[in-house]
C-alpha cells in the first residue's frame, strides 16, 4: 500500500507534529501509528528505536511533506553548530529549499508553523550578530532564484526593522516571517512567466500581479499576525500610490511592509535573472536612492537598508 517511501525515525524532533500518516509493519503487514496532526515526544522516539524499530513507512502521495519535515530538522543543528555568519547562509539554503517544497505542496497548517520556526531562527541569528546580513547572497541559478529570493528578503526585511529600531523578537519574528512568505502568491503563477526573459504579455502580467492576493488568500486560515499578512498583500505597493494591488498612499503602508517592499527591491536588483544582469551593492543602493527613494519606497526604510549593509 505504502510503497517503497520510508521516514527515520532518528530524524523525529522532541515536541514535534507530523502532518502525514506513518505506518510499521510488525508481521509485515502495515498498521498506521501515527496520523496528520501527532505531537511526538523523545521518550517515545528512544522507545521505538530501543525496540529495534529504525523507520516508518509513507504513502508516496506525502513525500513532499515528508521532505519539508526532513529538511526542517536540520535547522537545531544549524543553530547549534554554526557561527552567525555561516549559519546565515545555512538558514537561507534551508529557507530556500522550504519554499521550493511550499511551491510545488500545498500550504498546510504545519508548513505554515515550519516557516515561523525558519523566520525565528533568521531573527536569532541577526539579534546575536547584526552584521551578519552581509555574508548573505551568492550566485545562483536562475530558476532557484524565485525560492533564494523569499529567503533573502526575509533576511533584509528583519535586518532593516532592526536598524529602524525594532527591537522585540516576537515581533522581529512576525516581519521575518511575512518576509519569507511574501511571495507565496506565485506558486500559482507558471515558472516560464516568473522566469521569462522577455517582456509579459497583458495575460502574463495580470497573473504576475494577481500573485500578493493570491498569497493573501491561501494563508487566510493560517493563523499569521497581521504584520505577516500585510507584507504579503501589500509588497508591491509604493508610496505615491502608483503599486498593487490597491494603488495605497504611504499613509495606508504599514511600516512593516514599506520595509518589506525594500528589501524585495534590493534583491531583485542584485540578483542576476533571465532578463537582467544583477547590479553589484553599490549600483543597487545608488539606483534606489536616486530612482526610488521618495517617490517609491520610503527614505527611512531606504536609510534603514544602508545601515544595515554599512
Ligand atoms: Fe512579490
Ligand atoms: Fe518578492
């Protein structure tokens, strides 16, 4: 029934929830232990392994959750193991591959949590080393651009709340995490338009722009602070009203998403896409300060970024 897919269970996390079904199969044949929604604990993990058990078995239809799960127990190694300027880049590879499985999966409850927990591992990693945001980035390939991309502006957008003056975890942590789902909205727009080289067709561009209410929309139930949910349908308002998907005047931004719109600009700038040679740092800043800053983005959340790459 359950084919060949197995999950470790040396790979279960103390207080964790699994969101698939997991089987044994003691005279070979299966019985479900654990269905969607189960909090595990260590005593019962060290129990199945003292019994000789080593892994459970899956249903192929849950291997993306599986994969998300899997991944997600990397981050406590990460976060032990690692000095804040290589565990930076360690977050972003996870949070990357993290949004890679939210595209292709759908967002369930416990991929929403996964998030928050990546957003607060972001948030602990810059409050014990602000100056670590400097050692993000690298080239990529293109088509992982879109999931990297989620990752860095998560990082940017907490690093420029940080120098603006935020400075409670909690809600460092809520910025974080819009920051990481802020284009969420796009696992519904095709790769081939999000990557295209040429200029959009009316059709491509209406679904290109659909993407912050669709995002907005499918975290609905999701239990997001208001922050998060803001940031991710309101990214791509400016503040001389001329943004989407509602035209809103500076007034109507909250602060958290006019940060927001920063970063994702800065890093659409410097990343090298299909259609654009990436601008180095310095090109990057320039252009904003003199094309964008006041007239698109706000000049303190612009002033925020500067100091937080200084
Ligand atoms: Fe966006
Ligand atoms: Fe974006």
């Amino acid at each position: 029934m359950t084919g060949d897919a197995t999950f470790p269970i040396s790979s279960i996390l103390d207080g964790s929830v699994t969101d698939f079904d997991l089987f044994l199969a003691p005279h070979g044949e299966e019985v479900l232990y654990a269905a969607p929604g189960y909090r595990w604990t260590r005593d019962e993990t060290t129990r199945l392994l003292a019994n000789g058990w080593k892994e459970f078995l899956v249903v192929p239809g849950d291997a993306k959750r599986v994969r998300m799960y899997l991944q997600l127990a990397r981050l406590p190694l990460i976060e032990k193991e690692q000095p804040p300027h290589v565990r930076i880049n360690s977050i972003q590879d996870l949070a990357a591959s993290f949004s890679q499985c939210l595209y292709s999966g759908e967002v369930t409850e416990a991929a929403v949590r996964h998030g928050e927990r990546i957003a607060r591992g972001i948030v602990e990693c810059l409050m014990e080393s602000p100056a670590s945001v400097k050692e993000i980035g690298g080239l990529m390939a293109h088509d992982q651009y879109t999931f990297y991309h989620s990752a860095r502006v998560a990082v940017f957008t907490t690093a420029i709340a940080m120098t603006m003056g935020v400075n409670d975890e909690h809600h460092l942590q809520r910025i974080a995490t819009g920051g990481l789902f802020h284009d969420v909205g796009k696992k519904d727009v095709p790769l081939e338009v999000i990557n295209k080289a040429g200029p959009l067709d009316q059709i491509e561009w209406q679904a290109m722009k659909s993407h912050p209410v669709t995002g907005h929309e499918v975290l609905k139930s999701a239990g997001l602070s208001v922050e998060s949910m803001e940031i991710v349908l309101h990214h791509h308002e400016r503040i001389n009203g001329t943004g989407y998907p509602h035209g809103l005047q500076q007034s109507g931004i909250m602060m958290e998403v006019q940060i927001a719109a920063v970063a994702d600009i800065y890093d659409a700038l410097t990343s090298s896409r299909s259609y654009q040679k990436r601008r180095t740092r310095y090109e990057a800043l320039d252009f904003m300060k003199h094309k964008l800053s006041g007239t698109d983005i706000s000049p303190a959340a612009f002033r925020g970024l500067v100091a937080a790459l200084a």
